[in-house]
C-alpha cells in the first residue's frame, strides 16, 4: 500500500502543528514528497527540519492561507519546486466559541477567511496539477460542517460552506480521475480550542465543553491516510460523530435539543 505512495507530492496547509503536522509525518513515511504550509515560521523550520532527519523529502512554506495572493504564490512555489500535486490536504483553521448577539461581523470575516477561502484559493492553484495527475483533494471540516453546533455560527457557517464548494466540485472533477474526499473529525487533542476567539474577536478564555473522547492528531491523520488510500468520499470520525451525522438526519428536532443542553454552559457569563 505505501508504495502507491511513493514519490508523490502531499501538500498540507496548516503544516506546522496538530492534525496537519500528523498528516505529514503520516504520509511522509509512507514515502511521499511532503509541502508544509503554515503562518508559524518556526515550527515550520523546525517540523520541516525533523521530516528531514527522518528521511522525508520535505519543504516548508511560509503563508498566510487568509491572503490569495499568498496561496496563489506559494502553491506556484510548490509547483515549481515539486513539478506538481498529487494531494492537497485543506487543512489549516481557526474555530470560535461566542453567542451570535455578542459576535461582531469581523469575527465571522477572518473564520470564513482561514476555513473556506483558503481551501479555495489553494485549490484554484493546485486544480491543474491536481486534474493531470488524477490526485485527491481532502478538506478537513467538522460534524460542524453537517449538523448546527450551539455557540459557533461562525466556525459553523465556515464548514457548512465548505461542504457545498467541494461536494459540489467533487460532481465536476470526479469523472477525470480526481476524488475529493470530506473528513469530519470530533473533539481532537490540538491547540485549536485554545486559540477560540471570541465574540470581540480576541482568543477567548471561556471553558470549552467537550462530548465524548478525544481522539489524537496522529489518530486522526491515519484515518485521512487509510480515507485516502481508499480513495473514499467521506469520513466521519468518533462513535458520537457517527450518532450526530445521523440522529441530525433522521430526527433534527432531537438532536438540536441534546446538543443544546449539552453545550449551553458555554454561553453563560
């Protein structure tokens, strides 16, 4: 299985840290060529350096994914450094924990920036490479993306937006070899929640609730690795992601309450 892999061009945004930086070193054993993208200049220096010492082909990029013209550019530097893309892992993201009255518009502007514009501007640059070698996208969502999470319109809105681009543009490039594959973690141990920001778009310090286990990055980027080997569609993570995908199904109205229960203490002062 991991020869499939060999020599191929892995691209993941939000290199340096957490889920993305798993999904590196996963692939990056499995033999592939790694592109780690990432604000954080130094843990991207010093993740990349380790993939090397490892014996990973690895290069690091910096970019702010929220900038086009820094996706375009630096997908260009991976192209042209690489010679093309098999797999673009959307990861790289942002969350928030606020009630809507108290979230001023600004907050839900840098959300979608991070989680749905810069898996788009990347994948414009990457299209091409990806279309001629009939590679994978994978975009790391969220039961977010599926259900309504009590608390986070933002972060919410961000990945239900990511379903409709790419389950749609997965209709448009299927046919020509390329899979698009959705992957729906649950609660995962990485630094993401303590980052949050607030409803005034400072990191907030409210505590976060948590339902079920955590699942670790590296639990998490086997899963992505296994997904994309099998070139499949969709993945939903955790037994309680698997009963939310489908109790918000079958019976929303029941769901929409448990979840709000469960949740409701994070909105209090």
């Amino acid at each position: 299985m991991n020869n499939r892999l060999a020599g191929k061009v892995v691209v993941v945004t939000g290199g340096a840290s957490g889920i993305g930086l798993a999904v590196c070193r996963r692939f990056g054993r499995a033999g592939a060529r790694i592109a780690l993208l990432d604000l954080n200049e130094e843990g991207l220096r010093l993740h990349t350096h380790a993939l090397k010492e490892q014996g990973v082909e690895a290069a690091g990029f910096p970019c702010d994914v929220s900038r086009e013209e820094e996706c375009r550019r630096t997908i260009q530097s991976v192209l042209d450094i690489f010679g093309g893309i098999d797999i673009l892992v959307n990861n790289a993201g942002i969350t928030q924990r606020s009630a809507f009255k108290d979230t001023c518009a600004e907050v839900y502007h840098k959300v979608m920036a991070v989680n749905f514009f810069s898996a788009l501007y990347c994948t414009q640059g990457a299209i091409k490479s990806l279309l001629e070698r009939k590679g994978t996208i994978v975009v790391i969502s969220s039961h977010a993306g599926y259900a309504p999470l009590l608390g986070r319109t933002a972060y919410s809105a961000s990945k239900h937006a990511l379903h409709g681009l790419f389950e749609t543009l997965r209709t448009e490039v299927q046919d020509q070899g390329v899979n698009v594959m959705m992957v729906c973690p649950g609660f995962t141990k990485t630094n993401l929640q303590d980052r949050a920001l607030g409803g005034d778009g400072k990191v907030t310090h409210h505590p976060q609730s948590k339902v079920g286990r955590e699942d670790t990055p590296e639990q998490v980027a086997e899963k992505i690795f296994q997904g994309v080997m099998k070139r499949k569609t969709m993945l939903v993570l955790t037994p309680i992601g698997k009963m939310t995908y489908w109790l918000s199904r079958l019976a929303p109205g029941i769901y929409e309450s448990i979840m709000a229960r469960q949740l409701k203490e994070e909105l209090l002062p």
